[in-house]
C-alpha cells in the first residue's frame, strides 16, 4: 500500500524504511532500471504514519529462526564459511 501511495516499489519503500531506521542499506541490483529506481528512494522520506504502518506490518511476521542467516559451508564446495 505505501509503495502504491508513493508511486515507488516495494523494494524502494524497504530501502526508505532502512534509512528511518539509522541504517545504510545496501542494494542489490541486477539491472540498470533496478539500480535507477533504488536511487530515486533516497530523494524522499517515508511519513510517520508510513513508519507506523510499516513497523505494524513488521511486527506481525513471524520469526524464521535462521540463526545466523548465512551458510555453514559452500554448496559447490563443501569448503566451510567463515564470517567475514
């Protein structure tokens, strides 16, 4: 709703949401177009009832339990991973 209500996508009202956070997101982007649209994100602020309602939206998932998110060893490799 906040991306339609803001003619943005969703991914750019998720980086917009990183940075009311006091976090530098890091984006990736595959192509040219993604890259353009996650830079525009930064050329406005979400309200605070978007950050209302995006925290409430937040709140209501539930938690995955991947703890870290990371792999433990390499798919190709079976070499073991370390954090970097």
């Amino acid at each position: 709703e906040v991306a339609t209500q803001k003619g943005a996508t969703p991914a750019a009202v998720a980086l917009n949401w990183c940075r009311a956070k006091g976090t530098i997101p890091i984006a990736g982007a595959r192509t040219l177009k993604q890259a353009k649209q996650h830079l525009a994100s930064v050329d406005w602020d979400l309200s605070q009832s978007d950050l209302k309602a995006l925290d409430a939206a937040a709140a209501v998932l539930p938690w995955l339990g991947i703890s870290p998110p990371f792999a433990d060893k390499d798919i190709f490799t079976g070499m073991k991973m370390f954090d970097s």
